[in-house]
C-alpha cells in the first residue's frame, strides 16, 4: 500500500512540477494543453502573479513531496522530513489558488473559464489530499516508525 501511495504521490507530484514549469519557461505549450489559462481570460495581476511570482516558487520548491513520496518507496530516513515540508507546500498552493479565485471573482475579476478553474480545483483538491495523507504518513513514521 506504501509503495502505491508513492507512485500516485510521485505521478500527481511531477504533474505539478512540469506544469508549473511549462507556464513559467513554455507558456504558449502550457495554454495548449490546458495547464494555464490564456492571458486574456485573468486579470492581469492575477495571470502575473500566478504565472511568474507564484509560477517560479512553485517550480522551486513543488519538487520536494515527490521526492518525499520517492524516498519513502526506497525506505530512505530522511523521506519524513521532506514530506512534513513538501506536505506543507501543497497544502499552501493550491489552497492560495482556490480562495484567490473565490474572493477575486466576487469582487469582479475576471479567473479564467468555469471548466478552467472546475479543473484546477479538482487538481487542487486531489494535491492536498496527497499532502495531508504524505503529512499523516510522515507523523506516524517519526512518532511510531511504523510506515517503511
């Protein structure tokens, strides 16, 4: 059962990465195939933001839980500590996503498409589950070290 968490985790994980890496370095390849919205349909500093701000920290740093995921298939020590931070930074991202499209699109700016943003929640909700089950799995191995 550890070991297909991992792989989801890891799958779901590179998803983000290479995402978030195609819309900072690719973005014409990113909108076609669908991982960011077209310049036109965000209010501009919304597509700054997410694009380039949040883009660039996320390619920074969207590469831990994988690794915490892959670590703990290869039953390595350290795979707790990088899943408590990589845990941490995709329960924040799409989270961060999330409300900023609730609370900007109630004060009237324009979020991207209905199905856009249905896509990307549904994304968002998938990483933060994988973020809590690799933040709960982490807790018990450190507390119990029961998992590996």
């Amino acid at each position: 059962m550890i070991t297909l968490i991992g792989i989801v985790v890891i799958v779901l994980g590179l998803m983000c990465w290479i995402g978030q890496g195609l819309a900072v370095f690719a973005f014409p390849m990113a909108v076609k195939f669908g991982l960011f919205e077209p310049e036109e349909e965000l209010d501009q500093s919304l597509y700054l933001f997410e694009r380039l701000a949040q883009g660039i920290m996320d390619v920074l740093l969207a590469w831990i839980l994988p690794l915490s995921a892959l670590l703990m298939i290869l039953d390595n020590a350290f795979w707790p500590l990088f899943a408590l931070v990589g845990g941490g930074i995709y329960l924040y991202f799409p989270g961060l996503f999330m409300i900023s499209r609730i609370v900007l699109k109630k004060h009237g700016k324009k979020v991207g498409s209905p199905s856009s943003v249905r896509t990307a929640y549904i994304f968002g909700t998938v990483w933060i589950v994988a973020a809590i089950t690799m933040i709960v799995l982490a807790t018990i191995e450190l507390r119990f070290g029961t998992i590996g």
